[in-house]
C-alpha cells in the first residue's frame, strides 16, 4: 500500500490498531492477548511498515479507537507511547474527534500537548454524524489547530443525519468552514 501511495502521490495511510479487534467492555471480556502481546505486536508491525514508509517517504498515520470499538490504542497518549517506544519516525497519529470526544478529558488540550505526532485529522460529531450538530467545540479546537501550526488534511467523517444528505454534507462544510 505504502508503494502505492508513493507512486500517485499519496502521503500516508490511517492505520487503526486493529491488530486483534477487540473491547473490554462487551463480551467476552477477555483479551485474545496480554498487554505486552499487544504491544509488541504493535511494536513488530510497525518496525516493518517504518522501513518501507521510509523508503518511499510516507507515513503511518496510527488511529487510536474509542474503548467500545478497540483495547489497544484509545488515546493520543497511547499511539504516542508507542511511537516513542517504537522510536518511529515516519509513524504519526490519526487525531479523530469523535474518538477523542469519548476518550480524551480536552481534545484542545491534547492536540497542543501532542502536535508533534499529528499526521492526520478526522472530524466528526461525538455522535458519529455530520460536524454542525452535536457537542463537539469546533469553534475552540479548530482555533488550537491554527495556533498550534496544523496544516495537513482534515478529513470529514461523519455519517449524516438528515433527510437531504447532500445538503447535510453542504451546510457541515460551510459549518466548518467559518472556523478555518
């Protein structure tokens, strides 16, 4: 994938850390893994993605998921701790706001304290639907985005809730837009 990517131009693929899908809090309750299982799988799939993202100048843009649908990764701390232990360079992390409005105290205040690692943004309401109509604070954290430097892509995730989608999708880009 990552060669791929190199030759049309692409700079990284979303990777979640779906290596053994599972959550603590639906059954069975038990991990297919130990924690260290986890993590060294973790560890040993990105060493050699590193290489070839290495090779051909992309990126790994790891996405921590919230505690209902993974155990590996669900916050930025997480994927960071990894990255570090790892000592990856051409590894980063997927920030996805609806995960993060489950899993992190203060989106704003992660991605300040984590901009280094950012590799890619995901936006959606902490419903999974349309940005526009939910709880998230788009006003402040598209403002922390700006003040900390953030220019790579910002990616529209959300499902849309209404009965025009078209338009749904219409109005949450010109939502979006006025904070930009």
């Amino acid at each position: 994938m990552l060669e791929a990517l190199e030759q049309v131009g692409g700079r990284g693929f979303v990777a979640p850390a779906a290596w053994g899908m599972f959550s603590y809090r639906l059954p069975p309750m038990v991990s297919p893994r130990s924690r260290e299982g986890d993590v060294e799988a973790l560890l040993t799939s990105l060493e050699e993605l590193e290489k070839t993202a290495d090779s051909t100048g992309t990126y790994i843009y790891l996405e921590p998921l919230n505690r209902y649908e993974d155990h590996m990764l669900n916050t930025q701390q997480d994927a960071v701790a990894i990255i570090e232990k790892g000592g990856f360079k051409r590894v980063k992390t997927t920030f996805d706001f609806y995960h993060m409005s489950i899993e992190e105290d203060d989106i704003s205040q992660s991605l300040k304290k984590y901009k280094d690692y950012i590799g890619h943004i995901h936006i959606a309401e902490n419903h999974r639907y349309q940005p526009g109509i939910g709880s998230i604070d788009w006003e402040r954290h598209m403002k922390t985005l700006k003040e900390i430097g953030y220019d790579g892509p910002v990616i529209n995730e959300g499902r849309v809730r209404a009965e025009d989608p078209k338009e749904a999708y219409r109005k949450s880009a010109e939502f979006i837009r006025q904070f930009i």
